[in-house]
C-alpha cells in the first residue's frame, strides 16, 4: 500500500473494501504532518536569521523523516491487523475458540491506531518547536502540519474504540482507552496551541 499513487490510495479508500480505511487515512494524515515539519526544517536550515536553531533544526528533520516513514509503515500495519479481524468474525458463533480468537484479534486491530496516536504525539512535538524556531517564510506550513496532526491523532483513535468495544476483557480495553484518551489530549493540546499561535502570527 506504501506504493500506491494518491490516485489509487484515494480510489481504494472510496470503494467499498475494507482497507484502506479510517486507521489508514489517519497515518497518511501523520505522515504529512511530519513531511511539512521536514519540508519547514529543509527552509530554516542554514538561514543566518535561524543560525541560534541550527542543531535543532537538524534533529527536526532527522526526526520528521523518520516519523513520516513510520507513519507510512503503519498505513499497512492497520490494514494488515484487519485480515485476521475479519477472520475471526467469520468463524461460525458455536465453534470452540471464537471467543479467544476474536478477543485475541481485537486487541491486535487496536494496536496499529495506537501506534499512529503515539507517532502522532511525537510528531506534534516537533509542530510545537518549529513554531518558534521554523522560517517565519514557511511559518503557515508548521499551522497545516498541527491540523493535520491533530487530524491523525483523533481520527486514530477512532479505531481504537471501535475494537475496544467488542472486546470481553474490559480491564484490558479500559486501560487501551485511557492510554489513547490521554495521548490524544495531549496531541490535541499541542496542536490547538500551536495552530493558534502561528494564526495569531498571521494577524487572523
């Protein structure tokens, strides 16, 4: 799926199959997200005016890189747990062992939309610091990247809960949904800051 054209990630999401999807449209969402944090990095880098930011520019964009691969991995990680997801739903209500396998395969289906919610936070780090050391020339790109951050963050935690739901062992998905609520607040905090402080530096 990391192959596929805009054209044809957004034609297989409209269709009626069942990845990708919500978790998967969310990582690409992250992914952007950290390619605007590199892209703002790649700008300030060796400006005299930013000279003070220069070594944490430079860890912005190793760091960017990364989490926009990560985010890409994980575009195919959400859509992979849905296989045995699906799996699962099909074995017949009678037969010894659904109940463990469906339990098994929804904590599993919760996991990758964790993972995009915890990348997401690391991601909505990086916004918060550009915002101060990004080129004031790209400064509108650091806004963009906390929307969309904050996008992926709570669009991802979406398919948590949807699998957390219809899990039987409520300690296990309670303690699933409180980690994903605090993660998403704390990404939700950090973008909506930073995304009012460079609208308020826009003079909006």
């Amino acid at each position: 799926m990391r192959e596929y054209s805009i054209d044809r990630f957004i034609e297989e999401l409209s269709s009626g199959a069942p990845v990708p999807g919500g978790g998967g449209a969310s990582a690409l969402m992250g992914a952007v997200a950290s390619a605007l944090c590199s892209m703002v990095g790649n700008l300030t880098s060796g400006k005299k005016k930013y000279a003070e930011y220069q070594a944490d520019i430079e860890r912005i964009m190793g760091k960017a890189v990364e989490l926009a691969d990560e985010m890409e991995s994980l575009i195919e990680k959400d859509a992979e747990a849905f296989e045995p997801l699906a799996k699962a739903y099909s074995i017949p209500k009678e037969e010894p062992g659904r109940d463990e396998i469906l339990e098994k395969a929804l904590f599993d289906a919760a996991l990758a939309p964790l993972e995009i919610v915890k990348k997401a936070k690391e991601a909505a780090e990086l916004i918060e610091e550009l915002t101060v050391k990004g080129s004031r020339l790209a400064i509108s790109d650091v806004g963009v990247a906390a929307a969309a951050c904050a996008a992926c963050a709570k669009g991802a935690s979406m398919n948590v809960y949807i699998n957390t739901k219809l899990m039987k062992n409520r300690e296990v998905a309670e303690k699933l949904n409180e980690e994903t609520i605090s993660l998403v607040d704390a990404v939700s905090r950090i973008c909506d800051s930073s995304y009012e402080t460079v609208k308020e530096g826009l003079g909006a």
